[in-house]
C-alpha cells in the first residue's frame, strides 16, 4: 500500500474540493443532498422507488444513480416518476465529486428539496469520497448478515444513518435485527438507526420523517 | 480516471508477476486453489463451514480469510475444522498477490488438496487482482436481486463458476434463480452455474462435485 497512498491522497484532495464548490452550490439553492451507499443488492434502489411513492410528490426529488454498467437503476427511478441521471462508472468502485458535477449538467437543481445520489453497489470503496453531500445513510440488509458493520465499519463510522433493511425477511434468514442495530451502534453511537422493509412498508414512516426534518432544517437555513 | 490508471498499471503488473510465482509454487505441491469473491454477505464463510463439513475429510483443506477489520470469519472457518489465516487488510478492498505471499509464511501448503482464498466482500475491486489461483468462483446471493450479474459484470466475466446461494429465500424475495442463471451466462457462457443453499444443503453436491473433480485434475498434472 506504501506505493498508493501518497498518489490517492493527492486524488481524494482534489476529490475534496470540487466537493465544497458542490456542497457550496447545493446550499445556495436549499437542496438537501444525501449520499446513498451500500453493498450491491442491499436495495438502495427498492427503497428509493417506496420512499417516492410514500412521499407521493410531498418533496420535489432528484436522483442521480451510479452504477458500475446498465441502466436499469435509472429506468426504474424515471419509472417511480423523479428525474434521475445516471452515471456509469465503467466498472468504477465508487463515485467522486467530479462525476457529480458531471451529472448537474444534466439536472437542474433549483427547487428540489432532496437530491439523492444513489451511490455504486460496494461497502468499502465509496466511503472514502465526499460528494458534497449533507448526509451520508448506509443502507445494509439484513440477509446480509448482522455482523456487518463490524466487518465493514468504514461506511458505518462516518454516516449520519444507517438503514437496516430486507427486516420482513428476519424470520428466514440466521440474523438478527436487534445484534445488527446493536453492531452498527458499537461503530457509530450517534447514528440514526432505522429498520425497513421496502416490500411491506413497516419502518418507512419513520426513516421518512427523518429525511422531511433534514428537508425543513436545511431549508429554513437557507430561506 | 486518467491520472489514475498509468499508477493502478504499474502495481497490478508487479501483482501480476507475484501471482504467477504463487502459481508456480502452488501448482509444484497439486493444490488446487480457487479464489472465491462475493459482495459482502453474499454466503462465502457459510460455504465453506457447509463444504467442510460435507467433504468430511475427504480433501485436505486450508483457507485464507481476507477481511477489511476483524477476524470474525477465520474463527468461524477455525471452528469448523481446517487451518485458516486470517488477512486484515485495514479497509483494503480486494486481496492481492503479495498479501498471499505473507500468508504462505504462516501455512504450510504441502500435503493440502485445496486451497481457498476468501476475497474481501466485494463485487467489484477483488476482480481484478490475480493472486495465483487456478479457478475464480464469484458468489452471488439470490436475495441481492437476479439483475446482479448484468450489474456487475467483471466477476462474472472472468469467474470459472458462479454460485447462486441462498436458494432457500425464493419464495419470499422478488428474484427468480432461472432468470439469475440466465444472466450470469449472458455475461459469460462458459461459467459452471450452481444453485446452492448453505443452509438446508440444496445443490451443495453438485458443486462440491466440481471441486472433486478439479482437484483430482490438479493432482493428475502434478504427478
């Protein structure tokens, strides 16, 4: 690693900055940014698709989707009836603040009340790179197994929430919501913790609530 | 991505040479040895403990265990009965050549039939380094969504097999095994397909079949 760190750390600087001119640009017009991060499969996508359907155009969102290859992501986002931007990262682990900037040429964000950047299925990689984002929720679920944050802490430590999900499957799967809770709190007390299921709907109000709140505080400074 | 790539280039060919050292010290002993990659909670400590206990003796195996933080899974593989060595990789999200030339020191790889390196939980980042393995087995779960494949190509690209696990939730998530079958072979024809459940044991002696077999190839080249 001794021969990658010095030239990332160059990387993630210029990284850094272009994400305060975004971080920057989002304020200006009062859009709350989160930063959307999980392993494939999670069902980051599912819950954006629920979470859209149950704000039922409460909130004026956008998303932009990052994926490794495809589009399908984006075509099911334009399908749940948001704008969404896909950037195809052409088999990248994670995205950076450049490839945002890329995809605001592409959106316009003045009167959204919510970007959501959907970020590249991978648990380790994305966690490093600042979007320009105003929260970062780690999305894991539960069929995952609950010793994940443990073994996959870098995600965990630096989110504002983590979103426990798949919980209608608790009754199949060798996991436990409560141990996975209990494991994510050990890396990070102050998170958010939320347990969902994006099929049944149970749990939504509540990680929904927290996002409309995020929603007015962010306006209220801006206005 | 232009002011990484010349970089990535440089330390993937000095892991390239290392891997082929590895392959050669591997294929002097017989040792089969298979690279098995998967997102995070797809199964693959859970096939393992599962094929261990299955084969009963019939092989002579050892694994090493990458993880990004603690040595959760190396217990867990310990537990069941064979030699593991554990590679923390401090966030790291793939293995690489060299980590396995570290590892040898601890492993005494004569004598063994199988060796199984457990990549970080990634789908993404391990696919890339070659770690002087003989065959690349890409798991994928089906609760992670039958689009898997498509979205994530360069596993599958690459892999010998595929491993669909955890076969025993079909009934309660909206993915279809066919359909992931179906699209792991649109991304690569000539991968060996499998169906297992870990958990009640479904499709484990076809698979385990399939080691057999390459193991059996292995040592007749040897001897």
């Amino acid at each position: 690693m001794t021969t990658r760190i010095p030239i990332l750390a160059e990387i993630t600087e210029a990284n850094s900055i272009l994400a305060e001119n975004l971080r920057a640009a989002f304020a200006a017009e009062g859009v709350l940014v989160l930063n959307l991060m999980a392993s494939p499969g999670a069902g980051k996508t599912t819950l954006l698709e629920r979470s859209i359907a149950e704000l039922n155009g409460a909130l004026k969102i956008a998303v932009i989707e990052g994926d490794p290859h495809t589009s399908i992501d984006a075509e099911r986002i334009d399908a749940a009836g948001v704008k969404a931007v896909e950037i195809n990262t052409g088999g990248g682990c994670h995205l950076e603040a450049r490839m945002i900037r890329a995809a605001l040429g592409e959106l316009d964000i003045a009167g959204l009340d919510l970007l959501v950047i959907e970020n590249v299925g991978n648990l380790i990689c994305p966690t490093g790179w600042d979007l320009g984002e105003d929260l970062k929720v780690i999305l894991v679920s539960l069929t995952e197994g609950d010793d994940k944050p443990l073994k996959y802490p870098m995600g965990f430590l630096t989110a504002d929430a983590a979103v426990i999900s798949k919980v209608d499957l608790e009754p199949y799967v060798p996991a436990d919501r409560s141990t996975m809770r209990e494991n994510a709190l050990t890396i990070n007390p102050d998170l958010a913790v939320f347990e969902v299921s994006s099929i049944t709907g149970e749990g939504m109000d509540r990680f929904l609530q927290w996002i409309k709140q995020r929603v007015a505080d962010k306006r209220s400074r801006t206005s």
